[in-house]
C-alpha cells in the first residue's frame, strides 16, 4: 500500500508530500488543475520513461519519492530485492531522479536499480489506469492481456513468452547454422580435392633441398666420375703425387741420420702420404658409386616438379608451408563434418523447445477456453450494475500460428441495446460505455490478483447521474479489499471516498503551482456542492453534497 508521495521541482508543483491511507482515496480539482500531475509524478516513481521538460525549475533536480509499506512476507518483494541485490527494508522507498541535464536516475531503499527494474518492480505494486488505458481496451492484445490478467494467467503467460522467444531464438540460429552448413559443403568439394592433393604428394620436411642434390648429382653424374678418377690418378697414379712423394721421402731419409730436425719432417711427409693414399680410395670408392639411372632421375626430376608446383600453387615457400596447408585443410574439412552435427543437434533442440511451447499454448488457450465465458458473464453483471441494463459482453477467441502470447487471438464482442446483437468492441462502444467495462475487467482482475493499489485515472469520463454513483459504489468495493486512488470530477464518485484530495492551482503566485490537500467533514461538503453547482454554491447543492456524504 502507498502510504506517502514526495514530489519536489516536477511541473507546477515545486513541493509536494503526501500521506496516502488505505480505502478508496479521491482527487478532485478543476479542469486544469493539475489532478493528472500527480499520477504523472507517480508513474515516474514506478519506472515510466519522463517524456518532454519535466522539472519545473531546469536548473535544479527533480526528485519523486513513494513509500511503499509491503506485506509482511511479500513473496514477490523479497524474491526482487534478493535477485536485484536490493536490501529488503520496510518500508520500501521507491526514488526517480531528473537531473537538469536530462539524466534519469532510479532507486529502491538508496540502491541503483536500472528503469526496467523499477518498472519490474512498480508493475506488482500499483496498478495505474488512465484514459490512455480505455482506449488500449480495443486492441484484441489488450483485450487478451485483460482476459489473462483476471483468470491469474499473467506468470504464465510470461513463462510462455520466455520459452517462445527461446524457441524462435533457436529457430534463427538453427536457421543460420544450416546457411553455414550449405555455403561450407559448397566448397567442401574444392576443399577436399586440395586436402587429397597434398595428401598424396606423401610430403616430407625440407624434401626439396635433397631433390635439387640428387638432381645436380644425375645432370652432373659423368663430370662427376672424370673429377673423382681425376683424383685418384693424380694421387695413385705411376707419375702421381704419392710416387714422387716417396722419392722425397726416401732422400729426406739419408738425411735425417745427419739432423734431428729433418726426420720431423719427414714424418711429417709421411702423414702427407698416408692422407693422399685415403683421399685417393675415398675418391676411388665414390667414383664407382656414382651411377647414371635414368629413370631414378625421372623419378627424382617428378617429385621435384610436384613439389615446385604444389609450393607454386599454394604460395608457400617450402614443404613445411605445404604440410601446414594440408593440415589446416583437414581441420576445415572437420569442421564441415561437425558442422553437420551441429546442425543435427540445433535441429533436435528445436524441436525440442517447439513441442514445449505448443504445449504451453494449450495449456493457456485450455484455461482461456474455460474462462472466457464466465468472465464475460461477471463483465455483464457488473455492467448491468454500472447501469447498463442490457449490456452484453462476450469473447471469441481464434486459433493462430504461436506467438508470443500464445496460439489464440481474441476480441470482444459488445452490445449496450437488448435490440441489438453483439457486435466488436472497438466499433459500437462509447467512451462511457468502454470507460465501464475497462473498470468492470479491472475490479475482476485485482480480485483474482493481489494488487495492492490500484489508481484510476478518470474511470467515470463519459458517465454521469445514476451510473456515477454505481461506478463509486464499485470503486468502494474494490477499497475493502485494496487500496484505491481515483481522479474524478464527478461529486457522486467523490462521496464514496474515505479520503478526499482537493487539487488546487494558484494563479496569484509568481510562478503558477499546484498544492494538494485532504479535506476535513465541513470543506469535503464545500467541495462536493461546487462539484454539483459550479463556483457560486447554492443551498440546494450543500444540501444535495451531504446527502451524497450521509448516503456513502
């Protein structure tokens, strides 16, 4: 229940506290008074966007504050508190700030919150119903909305919604997978030809530079043999290097009796020889390894130009590049394959979530099925007692593809003339006819739903005489169970009330303000008198208010 509102530097209220009670509370005021400021400021508190220049002074902050007393053990206020990390204090203090700059901050019991979540929050504790409102009563979403709302379907219809938007994510996603999947085994073709290309060339690490070797060496093979056999000749050969050496050493011999020094040398020349005589075998040796084979150098020459074409192709420098090429086009090609999984797993997944939200449809288009006729039933009622004695009501509902509330479209169908059939809502009703069935559906709904406040916003435009004072009976009613604030301008809606607000705009002042008060016994009288007959108050009216007052 609301128990106070501060208002500080919003429109034409520069300061405003108000202590709000529990019962049925009406404002009244003159046209143009201001009456609406005051709902404007409280859905500002309750997370409503600010649309337009709000602060009364730009210069300074605007500051709406509403203190809320919450049922002891409130689930849904603890369980918000707790998920928003939000202390769980009594009472609970609501807070929206404009800042000069355009700025809006919110709060709940000094924490930051974002809009969403004080809209999140505002939305279970107060419900507000404008003029805005009785118009929203002709769209079949509003009207389904209404339908929901009063058979206590709201949480499931928003646990329906949450899966159907899942669903459809899924959907898109599967959807955009399976693209993927179409445009990969496109080029899966072209990526496997190049996977078994490389694949088959049996690629080795730096394979080339043996290649260019073994090539040089069979271009090369018989310059090759001439150079080794060259070698040993001139090494082994009858006038070779080694014959002459051992003529060196045979005469360096005598001579080395004579001078120690000269037998280190020739020891020396003896290493020499003995160096000449292994180079000139090893060379003998390669000689007869080397071998012209023709089709060993084709084979060779092959491989070569494979691997010179594949590094060509492929831009890479080496057969290193080659392997890591092939290596990556294998893992694509894996990836093509789990893609393929993928898109089975997104697709079993989808209709997964496909078979729960039909389900889910059902089971709210079942409980719908069985609730709309009684609640068009106790809208007809309620309407015959708002003064409408052959008004009809009724719903009809029609099966659509899932949406986000469900499979069933609804409308209204609506009649105010036994003479006449029920016909839609939007096209035969009046402003004061769709004013009272708005206020029959919501005094329904906050029956079925624990709603502790709820405000109305002009209900009673359109109505006059008998049907206003049945419309304050109504709004009375309501307020035994719930607190009820009502913006009125009619004296037999005023009457009812257990507090009565006079809304007053003072023109004297430099700036034009507004103030609000509660009436005491004597002026609830005055008031209601001018409400009757106009500034000048005749004796009748006061006569006529405290009727009204006595008759409450």
């Amino acid at each position: 229940m609301l128990r106070r509102l501060s208002i500080r530097n919003y429109l034409l209220i520069e300061q405003l506290e108000l202590d709000l009670g529990s019962g049925l509370t009406v404002i009244t005021g003159e046209t143009g008074s201001g009456k609406s400021i005051v709902i404007g400021a409280l859905g500002l508190a309750m997370g409503e966007r600010a649309e337009g220049n709000l602060l009364r002074d730009p210069k300074q902050r605007c500051v709406i504050e509403l203190e809320v007393e919450v049922e002891p053990g409130s689930a849904y206020v603890e369980e918000w508190c707790q998920q928003n990390t939000v202390p769980n204090e009594a009472p609970l203090i609501l807070r929206r700030q404009l800042e000069p700059g355009g700025r809006s901050r919110a709060f709940v019991n000094d924490t930051p919150v974002r809009l969403e979540q004080l809209r999140e929050l505002g939305e279970q504790l107060v419900h507000i119903h404008s003029q805005h409102h009785t118009l929203l009563l002709n769209s079949p979403a509003f009207q389904l909305g209404l339908l929901d709302h009063s058979i206590g379907q709201g949480a499931a219809v928003k646990a329906y919604a949450e899966r159907f938007h899942t669903w459809k994510a899924a959907r898109t996603e599967l959807a955009a997978v399976r693209e993927q999947e179409a445009q990969a085994q496109s080029e899966r073709d072209y990526l496997q030809f190049q996977f078994d290309e490389l694949e088959a060339a049996h690629l080795v690490l730096d394979e080339l530079p043996e290649l260019e070797r073994i090539l040089a060496r069979a271009d090369h093979a018989e310059e090759l043999v001439l150079a080794l056999r060259g070698m040993e000749e001139g090494i082994s050969g009858d006038r070779a290097i080694q014959v002459q050496l051992a003529n060196l050493k045979q005469h360096a011999a005598k001579a080395a009796r004579l001078d120690p020094a000269v037998q280190a040398l020739v020891d020396r020349m003896q290493s020499v020889a003995i160096e000449l005589k292994d180079v000139a075998e090893e060379a003998s040796q390669l000689a007869e390894q080397v071998t012209i084979d023709p089709k060993e150098a084709e084979r060779s020459r092959e491989r070569f130009d494979l691997l010179s074409r594949l590094q060509h192709k492929h831009r890479v420098e080496d057969t290193g590049g080659l392997i890591a090429l092939r290596d990556e086009l294998g893992e694509r090609i894996a990836r093509i394959g789990s893609l393929a999984e993928h898109v089975k797993l997104l697709d079993r997944k989808e209709q997964a979530l496909q078979v729960e939200v039909e389900k889910l449809a059902e089971s709210m288009s079942s409980k719908r099925k069985k609730a709309m006729t009684p609640l068009a039933d106790q809208v007809t009622v309620l309407l015959r007692d708002l003064g409408m004695p052959h008004a009809i009501l009724l719903f009809k509902l029609e099966r659509m593809d899932p949406g986000p509330t469900g499979v069933d479209g609804i409308r209204a169908y609506f009649s105010a003339n036994k003479d006449r059939a029920p016909e839609p809502l939007d096209k035969v009703a009046s402003g004061g006819e769709l004013g009272r069935v708005m206020l029959a559906l919501i005094s329904l709904a906050a029956a079925s739903k624990e709603l502790p406040t709820v405000v109305f916003d002009e209900i009673d435009t359109g109505v006059s005489g008998e049907a206003a004072h049945r419309i304050g009976s109504l709004l009375a009613s309501m307020a035994h169970q719930r607190q009820v604030l009502a913006i009125s301008h009619l004296p037999q809606i005023a009457s009812k009330a257990d507090t009565h607000l006079l809304v007053t705009k003072d023109h004297e002042a430099e700036h034009v303000q507004i103030d609000i008060r509660p009436l005491d016994a004597k002026e609830r009288v005055e008031a209601l008198a001018r409400m009757l007959s106009g500034k000048k108050t005749t004796k009748a009216a006061i006569e006529n208010a405290k009727e009204l007052l006595k008759n409450r």
